[in-house]
C-alpha cells in the first residue's frame, strides 16, 4: 500500500507540487499571527465560527480571493489553503491524512478555479456547499482507495459533517451521492481532477 511507503520527505514534496498544480498557497498554524491569514479569518467570521482556534487545531480549509455576486475582479485570482499542520510533521496528524486532507482542499481550489465568486455562493448557499463538498469528499475517497485500498465506511465521513454546518438534508442528499460514486472508485477509478492527478503523482514515484 502507498500510505505505508509514505514518508515525510515525500509527504513535503507532494504539498508542493500540488499546491503549485491548483495555483494555490499556504496558510499553516505559524502563519496565522500575519497578514496572509487574513482571507481566512475573515472567511471563518463569514462562517459565524464561535471558537476559532478550536476549529484551526482540526480543519483545513481552502478560501479562494473571492468577490460578491455581480462584481466583476479587479486583480488576479488567489486561492489560500490552510492545514493545520506542517507538511511531513507527525505530531497530531499522519503522513496519510495530510495527503488525503490536502487533495480534498486541492479539489475546492481546482473547482474555484473557473467562478470568481465561489466563495460567496459557498457560504450563502447550502444547496452549492453540498454540491461542493460532495465532489472534494469523492477526492478524499478516491485518495483512501488509492493509499490504502479500501474505501471506509460512509458512516465514519457522515461523523465528521457537522463542521460543514450542513443542513440534515443536505447531509442525506452528499453520503447518497457519495454512494452513488463508490462502486467505480472500488474498480480503482479516479473521475475528479486531484484524483486523476494523484493517481499520476504516486504512480511516478511510489
């Protein structure tokens, strides 16, 4: 299996390639007493999270420069990824999970890409945050596939929803969709862009 063969040095040089593949940078737990942090403050104000630094300890999140519905940029599109983590340290998180958490954050970056404005209809409408976190939580199987060879139990993913602030149904409508995805990941199908990259990345060096 990949995630035995994993290392930190490994580990590092995956964070790099694909945050430079999703154009996208990032923001660790050192970072957040700076100016860079910022987008993602003001993201989590946007969220109504009452206890910041709880959720910074366990969540990652990806904060695309974004701008309200109607107005059109006026500079270059920027996406920030935050991980609760250094890349290849072990302390509270393995070597795996940063993989898998990271190519989920990737798949929101690939997906922002091409809407200037998913940032807005992500905090504002629960019906696209579903749609999106469906698509980044098939990434995050496809990765458990391809590290471990075997996909868990959607139960185990539908205990971790709640930071979403999904609503029930909402949460219904993503582990339906998820299941609806499973058998082709079971044959060792990528369908989204990081899984498909992935797949590529490892199979090149593991």
């Amino acid at each position: 299996m990949i995630a035995n063969k994993l290392t930190p040095e490994l580990v590092r040089e995956y964070h790099g390639d694909l945050l430079t593949f999703v154009e996208a940078r990032l923001i660790t737990p050192e970072d957040l007493d700076g100016k860079v942090a910022e987008p993602l403050l003001d993201f989590l104000d946007e969220l109504e999270i009452v206890n910041v630094n709880e959720f910074l300890e366990t969540t990652a999140v990806t904060v695309p420069f974004s701008f309200p519905l109607g107005e059109t940029p006026p500079v270059e599109r920027e996406v920030f990824i935050y991980l609760p983590w250094e890349p290849g340290e072990t302390k509270n998180f393995s070597l795996a999970s940063q993989v898998e958490v990271l190519s989920h954050e990737g798949q929101h970056a690939v997906r922002s890409s091409n809407n200037i404005h998913w940032l807005t209809e992500y905090v504002k409408s629960f019906v696209f945050r579903t749609q999106e976190e469906r698509i980044a939580f098939q990434t995050s199987l496809e990765m458990c596939k391809l590290l471990h060879g075997k996909i868990p139990p959607l139960k185990r993913l539908a205990g971790n929803l709640t930071k979403y602030f999904l609503r029930p149904t909402d949460e219904e409508v993503l582990i339906a969709g998820l299941a609806a995805v499973i058998p082709p990941i079971e044959q060792g199908c990528q369908a989204t862009e990081i899984g498909k990259w992935a797949a590529q990345w490892f199979g090149e060096r593991v």
